[in-house]
C-alpha cells in the first residue's frame, strides 16, 4: 500500500481509483481508503472499511474505531474475530502461557492459519523489524494503536509487490496524516469475574505546517492484568481426557510427581506424608488421589503484560515539489508468565545432569532406615542386573525452585528516513521515493524456578566429612572446591539447600533490520481506455538475528529440555521490480472496462536467487458488475532461526532401524542395513539406543518456501439497491518446499526405507563402550532444518455490506464469512498427505470450516451504538478425534456490543461489554490443542467482560 503521499486517479463511472503508491507498489484501492478530499472518504458507523473492493486482490480494512468497538488495544487481540484469521497457537497472551520461554508473552498473527511468518507486516507500505530476535514475524504488543489510521490486509500472495514473507498476504498499519490538536484519552476493562483488569492511556500531539509539512507524536501505556487458573473454574483443577467415555478433573488428574516424593522400589513407590515415610508400621505407599500435585492452579490462564509504546511520524516540504519526512516507532514489552514448579523425575531427560540422572545411590546416609531396609530386601531377591544401586525418584520440588514461570523483555526500535517527490517524464506526472528502515529488537528472556541438575546431582552423592566430624560432604573434590552442598530429599529443604539448587536461565538476543527501497511510478503513455501506468524500483535488504541460551539450558545443568543457540546469521538480499497497469478496453459492448495487472521481481540472496510474480486484471461487464482475478508467486525466504547451526542435541531415543528386530521389515531397509555394515543379528542393550545424540548442524543449501497463489472474484453493487456491496473470492495457497526441522526418528528411517537413501547424510555410526568391536553403531543423528513439506489451502470468502440512511439516523450492517474446502498438509515428499479440514486444534494445527463476523452500527445525532456478532463453526478436536469416539466442538456465537456519545473536537464516551451471554470455552481432548484445555484464540476464556473509556481532544 500506500507510504505516505499517493496519486489517485479515479474512475467516477463505478467510484473506483487506482492508487500509485510511492512506497514501491502500484495498487488500486477505492475512494474509501485513503485520507483523501470528503468526496473520497467515508466515516461509517460499523468501522469496517473494504478497499478490496476495487482491487484485484482481496483485502479488508480495520480502523481505529473497529478495534475500540470491541475494547481492543492490540491488533493481534482483534484479528482472531475476522474470519481471515486463525488463533496464535503459542504466540498470544492467552496460547503462550504454557509455551516455552521464547515464545511467553509474544502476540502474534496468524492469516489464513498458515503460521506467523507467512504474513508481511508493513507500517505505512514499509517493513520493520521482527518481534524476536531470530524471526520476521512483527509483534504487535509493540505497536501502539492510538496513532493508527486503519489496518489493510491483503489477503493473497504479494512477493512481487513487497518482497519476501508476503505469502498468506500484508498486513499494512496506516498512521494518521491530518491529526492537529492534543489529545487525551484513557480507558479501563475488567471481566465479570474481577480479573484481567485493563487500564490504559495515550496522549498524541500533531500539528499541520500548512503546506510546509506536518508532525504526530504518540505515546500509550497499556497494562493487561493477570488472569490466574487458581480463580477460574475452567482451569482450576488439572483435567484429563485421555478416552472419549473418560474425561478425568480434579485429583485422577492430577500430577503423579508429588511434593511428598516419590522413590521407587522395584514395582513399588513409596512417599513422605506428614513428616513421615512409615503410618501404622508400615512404608506409606504412593497414591495419586491423596499425594498427586494439582498444577493448574499455578498456572497463568493469561499473561499479565505491561507496553509503553511511543511513536513519531514527520513529514516537511524542503522544496515544492520534494519533501523528506520521518518516522520513530518505540516499543517495550514487559511479561510475567506463572508456572507450577518443577517435576523432578530423576531419569526423564529434562531432570539429567547432561547424560547422568541424579538418583540417590542407596549408599546415601540421608535414606531413611524403612525405605533403606525395602530396597536391601528387594536386592536381597533380586538377579544382579536388576538389584538397586540407586534410586529413582521423582518430587515436585515447589521449596526449592519456587514459582516457575518466564519473565521476558523486548524492546524493539524503528527509524524510517526518506525523501520523495514529484516530476514530469514523457510529459505526465510521476512520482519518486527514496527511504531507509533500520530496526531492532532486543530480547531478555529469563526462565525462573529451575533446579541445578548439576548441583542436585553431586549433592546426593557425599561422605562423611572428616573436619567436623558427624557432618557430611559432597564426594567430588571439584564439586566441592565449586560450594557443592550435600541434598537431603527425604525431608524439608534448608535454606542452604534451596540456595544451591535453585538457578534462572537468562537468555539475551538481538535481531536487525537494514531496508532501503527505491522507487518511481507514474503514467507511460495515454492508450485509448486510459492511462497506461507502471511502478519500478530496486531495494536492498538486511535481516540478521542470534540468540544466547543461558549456558544451564543448552549444557543440561538445570531442569527442563536443554535448549541449542541461535547462532548468528545474516541475510542479504538485493531486489528489482516492476509493475504495470494496463487498461485493455473501455466503453464497449458487454465491456464497460477491462484492465490487465502485472508485476515482477528479481531477488538475489546470499546463497540463491528467485522470482516473484503476478498476473490478473479486472473486468466490468456491467454497471456495479466487476469480476477480478490474480495468480501469484510468492516465497518465504529462510529467516536467522532457520538458518543457525550449532548447538548438541542431547541423548535420547531413537529406535534403530537395523536392528535384528527391526531391520526385516522390509527387503529395501534389509539391503540398507547391509550396505552400511550392519550385521543381521545386531541387538544393541536398551541403553544405547536410548542414548542417540546429535547435533544441529546448518543447512547452506536451504532454499526459500515457493508459494503459489490463486483469487477469483466478483465485486457486486447494484444501482438498484443504494449503498449495497458484495464480494465474494474463491482463493487457493499451494505452498512447495515448507521449512521446518525433520523429526530425527523420521530422518533415519528414511535413510534405511528409501532406494534414494534420504537424509543419510544426517546419520552417524561408529563405535560404543556398550558394543565391544563393534564400528556400526547408530551414535547420533543429527537434525537440520529442510524444504520437506507441501501445504495446500483453499476456500471462499464472502463479504456483504450495506448502508441505509433513515430518519431515525444511519445504519450499516456488514458480514464477513469465510469456508475453507481444502487443507492438506504433506510432511515430507511422497508421504502420505493429511487432511488437515475440520479440526480446531491438533499438531499441526487444523482449518475450521466455517468461520464469520458481522457488525451493525447505529449513529444518529452525537449517539453511536455498535453490535458484533461472531460465529465460529462446529469443528472436530484435532486429525482423528472424531473416528476415535471423541465429541465434535459445537458451533459457537458470541455477541459483543458498545455505545458512546460524541462531542466536540472527535471527543468521546463510550462503554461495552464483550461475551455479552457468557459463554464459556469447550474442552478438548488432551495433547490436541499444545497449550492448556482449550483454545483461546477462538473461544473466549474470560467471560462476560465490561470496558469504559474517554477521548478528550483540545483545541
């Protein structure tokens, strides 16, 4: 879209203009889109603006007004109510409370459910900088919404128009442009249940320079209060859904790693209960319904998060016909995401000082006499490989990591600089444009509560102290020399104990963004049906980005899953492009217009070059009848995250396929394993193939994803029925080389079951202490990021608006409906495709059918009343559910209403309320939606909830 100034040249016979946008993009938009003179520009009541309706790719528009009927003060919160949109799986406040720390807290947006990179977000048609360190994808807790104009979204491929990323479409903020004054506005939200309070605020100061140019500066504080699981019904107890007949809530739920403990003995388990190990003479064995943890309580249902947001916007004449102008965008985010403390099991991979499982050998003098006296008695009848030399032990370890949870900072800058102006070439007007974007942002994310796996583990190995006598000491001499403190799990933790074990993982990164764009557009020549214009321009483009795990998380010194770095990497990428508008005919029989839209773009990478294209054009049989299409090319390049190597996978599992047990499965995996020198009777001991390593190696050879897409549409508005307008476009993605990590278990069995020998370069064999002689062991396998899978969408968005102008005032109504028909995904060339339609959640994720919105507005006088009505079809839980026995979610309809009164100078009052019945969110079945019970993106989890506010302006 548009940057800061355009060319309009408008078509009066159906209200349509093209638009030549200085920013590198020839587009068209209609009259309504643009701060333009009153004949072009209309305020309506329900807020939703449609620019697609002349162009030849679909979009809708959102402004400001939009996001406050629904109490909104973050884009991403909104998006999930436009059809288009699919819920943030992982990457919204409400889907990361669960997630890992680099995810916890971020907001992100996810069109056409084809993930957050797929998606180019634009602030006034120019890029800015990503909203972590290591990816593209923009976070809009960053983004203050006070100064914002209005929201184009592009929905279909637009790498030729923007460049990478621009796959599922653009989502373009327009800032304001004509604001003078200063204003004062404030706002506060609550949910009925008294959580998830929302206070907020902005002031925003512009003047105009008469012709010599123009200022805005903004600055908001928003602060979205936590929502705790401890105080609502939905999360309060953990809850399982393991079988369709069985859902399980409250203590058959709950957590077998208990505060008590949990130490085992042979098949038995035994637990400290009242200060005890032994009630009634005997060892108190374990029982999950009076000793199993409740976890949900500690958990965050969402994220408190506290945004300072500042943005400046300046635009001066230096000549009359070149101006240069300006643009400061400052964003910090501030997140705390709660967490139950840590589950210690002392041989799951997450409890591991590096490959050593911190079990207590029975010589440990802490053991209590009882428990010491059952595992004498279970080895006394024991063969010798299955006699305890140490126990394993699990414990829910809430004294001594104490709460867990992630607090993370991201702080994110953008500078745009540019000049741009107007000349006369083959004696038409054209214009030129000439900017830079530098952006970064800056992430500390810290991992709170975890327990030193490393001191844990030398603190349960000790001896007696020789000096004092009758204390004890840690057995390793280094780990002593390092303050190791000797750990006693069969009783309450002293304070030089939590001391020891407790550790945070602070995590720091930086990612970059470097753009400079240069373009010129204006008219080539007159044809006889109109003006024959074009868009040219080159651009260069830098994106580098790293980020550094703490050194507990990626060497496995602390609990949880050790985590590699993010090494450094950057990505150059020099572009030209090219675009045309060319009108065919006009003014004939059965042809009132028919016009031809072209554009193509050459990209050179660092480590490749690639194309982007697109072809369609309009036709105007009719008066009010405009039928539309548009094929595109579109990518998505490899991003910092994609390309960083580096960084030890630790051990784990992985099954070998040329085992004696294994390798007959079939007689090409047989021919496999011999050719590599795997003899026909190898049968590695357990430990081995549960003790596969690897590394995450860099892929030089990762090519971009290629996207192809397609829109047919029509765009209705009959003269007959004043201020009605329908569209309706039948849009497809097929998206070839997806980037993803190939699963390590997968990329060994393809090894060994295809002719071709797939992903063998990944495999490592070699010798084993466990294997004497042996140099054919299945050692490692290493994993790599790779083009491996196909995604394919399709389906129909409809859109109807219309506007009655009456004597009780104006009305507008409008509807959004989107069905999807088509969602497939192929995991890797020549598997089998999975249908992806109908489900809400799962992993991966899938398309619900049938998704709309509606609004109707109401204004007379100074009163405005606004209701929306939001709908989203009945859905199975994820792939499979439903053939399972499981129950399909319903469909669901959420009304959500709001009413205000105007005064002077744009001032405002105004009050709403959302979930307006109350609804309450359905349950899935466990393991189907990633993060908690339910999925929060599409069905509401706060409740009936109120929001007020005011909007003062002066002078």
């Amino acid at each position: 879209m548009g940057a800061v100034s355009e060319s309009i040249f408008c078509d009066r016979r159906i209200g349509t203009c093209t638009l030549l946008a200085l920013s590198g993009a020839l587009t068209s938009a209609p009259p309504a889109v643009f701060a333009q003179p009153p004949q072009i520009v209309e305020v309506t009541g329900s807020r939703i603006l449609r620019p697609e309706l002349s162009g030849n790719t679909p979009a809708i528009a959102v402004d400001l007004e939009t996001l406050g009927n629904l109490g909104f003060e973050n884009f991403a919160d909104m998006a999930t109510q436009l059809p288009q949109f699919a819920a943030g799986f992982g990457a919204s406040r409400t889907q990361s409370a669960t997630s890992s720390p680099m995810s916890s807290g971020l907001n992100l947006v996810n069109l056409r459910n084809l993930g957050f990179a797929r998606a180019l977000v634009l602030i006034n048609g120019r890029r800015t900088v990503g909203g972590t360190s290591t990816t593209t994808a923009v976070d809009f807790n960053t983004m203050p919404t006070s100064n914002i104009e209005r929201i184009d979204i592009i929905t279909g491929g637009a790498s030729a128009v923007y460049g990478s990323d621009a796959v599922a479409g653009v989502i373009n903020i327009i800032t304001k442009k004509n604001f003078d004054g200063f204003e004062v506005g404030a706002g506060y939200g609550q949910a009925q249940r008294g959580d998830n309070r929302n206070p907020t605020g902005h002031v925003m100061w512009g003047r105009s320079f008469g012709n010599s140019g123009r200022v805005l500066a903004t600055l908001q504080l928003d602060r979205q209060g936590q929502v705790s699981c401890r105080d609502r019904e939905l999360c309060s107890e953990d809850f399982f859904w393991g079988t369709p007949a069985n859902p399980l809530r409250g203590p058959p739920a709950y957590s077998d790693v208990g505060v008590g403990g949990r130490f085992f003995v042979g098949s038995n388990s035994y637990t400290r209960r009242n200060d005890s190990f032994v009630a009634g003479g005997q060892l108190i064995p374990f029982s999950l319904a009076i000793d199993g943890y409740n976890r949900n309580p500690e958990r965050d249902l969402a994220i408190p998060t506290r945004r300072t947001m500042g943005a400046l916007d300046a635009e001066f004449v230096i000549t009359p016909s070149i101006r240069a102008y300006g643009e400061l965008n400052y964003g910090k985010t501030e997140t705390t995401a709660h967490l139950e403390s840590i589950g210690f099991q002392s041989q799951a991979q997450g409890s591991m000082f590096g490959t050593l499982q911190a079990t207590i050998p029975v010589g440990n003098p802490f053991i209590p006499a009882p428990l010491l006296a059952a595992v004498n008695a279970f080895n006394a009848n024991a063969q010798p490989a299955q006699r305890i030399a140490a126990l394993t032990w699990w414990q829910r370890l809430n004294t001594v990591g104490g709460p867990r949870g992630a607090t993370n900072e991201r702080e994110t800058t953008r500078i745009a600089l540019g000049v741009k102006g107007d000349s006369t070439l083959f004696d038409q007007p054209w214009r030129w444009d000439l900017y830079h974007v530098d952006g970064r942002t800056d992430t500390t994310l810290r991992a709170n509560g975890l327990v030193s796996t490393s001191n844990l583990y030398h603190g349960l190995r000790v001896e007696p102290d020789p000096a004092p006598a009758g204390r004890w000491r840690c057995v390793d001499a280094a780990a002593r020399a390092a303050g190791c403190v000797p750990i006693n799990p069969f009783a309450d933790y002293t304070a030089e104990m939590q001391e020891a074990l407790r550790v945070d993982a602070i995590s720091t990164g930086t990612g970059r963004l470097s753009n400079t764009v240069g373009t010129v557009s204006g008219t080539l020549a007159e044809l006889p049906a109109g003006s024959l214009r074009a868009a040219a321009g080159l651009e260069r483009r830098r994106i580098s980005g790293f980020l550094d795990i703490a050194s507990v998380s990626n060497q496995a010194l602390a609990t949880g899953t050790p985590i590699a770095d993010t090494d450094k990497s950057t990505i150059t990428t020099r572009e030209a492009f090219v675009e045309a508008l060319v009108p065919v005919l006009a003014d004939r029989p059965g042809i009132r217009s028919l016009n031809l839209e072209a554009a193509f773009r050459r990209s050179e990478a660092d480590r490749s070059g690639y194309d982007t294209w697109k072809i369609g054009g309009d036709w105007e049989p009719a008066p009010g009848l405009r039928l539309r299409a548009m094929r595109a090319r579109a990518v998505r390049a490899p991003e910092p995250r994609d390309l960083s190597g580096g960084g030890a996978i630790p051990a784990a599992l992985i099954n070998d396929p040329c085992t004696a047990a294994r390798r007959n499965a079939s007689p090409i995996r047989a021919t496999n394993c011999a050719a590599d020198g795997v003899p026909a009777n190898y049968a590695p001991p357990a430990g081995v193939q549960q003790g596969v390593t690897g590394r995450f190696p860099s892929n030089p050879d990762l090519a971009p994803e290629v996207a192809t897409t397609l829109t047919l549409g029509l765009v209705w508005q009959p003269a007959q029925i004043e201020g009605l307008i329908v569209a309706v476009d039948r849009f497809k993605i097929d998206v070839q080389g997806v980037i993803a990590p190939l699963a390590r278990q997968i990329a060994v069995d393809r090894c060994y079951d295809t002719a071709e020998r797939q992903f063998c370069g990944s495999i490592v064999r070699g010798s084993h202490p466990l294997v004497p002689g042996a140099t054919y062991v299945l050692v490692g396998v290493n994993q790599r990021v790779e083009n491996i899978a196909m995604q394919s969408i399709a389906g129909v968005d409809v859109d109807i608006r219309v506007r009655w102008k009456t004597d009780f005032g104006q009305l507008d109504a409008g509807v959004l409906f989107t069905h999807y028909d088509q969602a497939i995904l192929v995991p890797i060339a020549g598997s089998t495709p999975v249908d992806l339609l109908g489900p809400a959640g799962g992993a991966p994720n899938g398309w619900i059918r049938k998704t709309a919105a509606a609004n109707v507005g109401w204004k007379v006088g100074n009163f405005r009343a606004h209701w929306n009505i939001r709908y989203i079809g009945d859905a199975d839980m994820a792939v499979g559910t439903t053939a399972q026995g499981f129950p399909r979610i319903p469909a669901m309809v959420y009304h959500n209403v709001r009413a205000g009164v105007a005064f002077a100078k744009g001032g405002e009052v105004f009050f709403g309320i959302t979930n307006v019945g109350d609804r309450t969110p359905p349950l899935f079945a466990s393991g189907t939606v990633g993060t908690g019970d339910t999925v929060p993106g599409y069905y509401d989890v706060f409740g009936r909830s109120f929001f007020a506010g005011v909007k003062v302006r002066f002078w």
